[in-house]
C-alpha cells in the first residue's frame, strides 16, 4: 500500500513540476516597471495566486462577465484591460457558484487574489476556490515575486 501511495504522490509532483514549467514568465518585480500604462476609459484587473498559498497544481479559469478569459496557476500573474465600470468575476466557491461584482475605475488597478484549498475529498476539487479583492498595497507584496503570464485559456492536448 505505501508503495502505491509513494507512486502517487510522486506522479502528482511531475505533474505539478511540468505544469508549472508550461506557465514560467518574469517574476513581476522584474518587469513592473516596463508593463503599459493603461488606456484611457480603461482599468486594469490583476489575477494572481500567491507563492504562499498551497501549491495546487490544478488551473482555475478566470471568468469575466460570463466568458472565460484566462487560467491561474500556482505562483502567477496576469492582468486583463477592460472599460471602466461594472464587471462580474464568477467562479466555483465550497458553496457553490459565486458572482463578484467589482467596479473598475478609469486608470485603476483592481486586484484578485485566488485561493484554492485543498481537500481530500473527492468530487471537490472544483469547488473549493475563493476570490478575493486585495488592496494595492498588499497585492504588489504577495505579487513581487510570481510570475507574470500571458492572460489565455491554455489548451494542453
């Protein structure tokens, strides 16, 4: 029996490995002074998943207004333009569907963090995801040093 779970569990950390090997960029603190100033009547949502949250290797797909518009992994960073205004974050929560409403300023910086727990449960694992809207402040600390991706949906196969 612990020869098998010794399998698994080192399946699991390839996985894990070549994953977050597929979504490497520049730590954030290397690049945050070359990123583009926003457009004006625009505002800017940053995504992130901290380095200090539990490693799960799983993607969650960013929702914006009822269209999926990018993944989050592990230790990552990416952001997305928008007009200012109303928007919808929607995701799957441990009690269910949630629908955030942000407001996004013109020029501004909204930032979401994404938390994913995980459980040992099965049939959970896609809804014990939490997000959150952080301060500026707070969020450029936790983001120093994750990775800036590209904001897509990934099509690994």
């Amino acid at each position: 029996m612990t020869y098998r779970l010794a399998r698994a569990a080192a399946a699991a950390v390839a996985i894990f490995l070549l994953l977050s090997a597929c979504v490497a960029g520049p730590r954030y603190s290397e690049i945050q002074s070359s990123i583009p100033a926003v457009k004006a009547g625009e505002g800017r949502i940053w995504v992130y998943r901290p380095s200090a949250a539990a490693p799960y290797p799983m993607s969650r797909t960013f929702v914006l207004d009822g269209n999926d518009v990018a993944e989050t992994y592990y230790n990552t960073v990416f952001y997305v333009d928008v007009s200012a205004g109303r928007h919808t974050v929607s995701y799957l929560s441990p009690t269910g569907k949630v629908d955030l409403a942000i407001d996004i300023t013109s020029g501004g910086n909204t930032y979401l963090r994404y938390l994913v727990e995980v459980k040992d449960q099965p049939g959970l694992n896609d809804k014990l995801t939490n997000v959150v809207v952080v301060p500026e402040e707070t969020a450029k600390g936790e983001i120093a040093t994750t990775m800036v991706i590209e904001a897509k949906i990934r099509s690994w196969f």
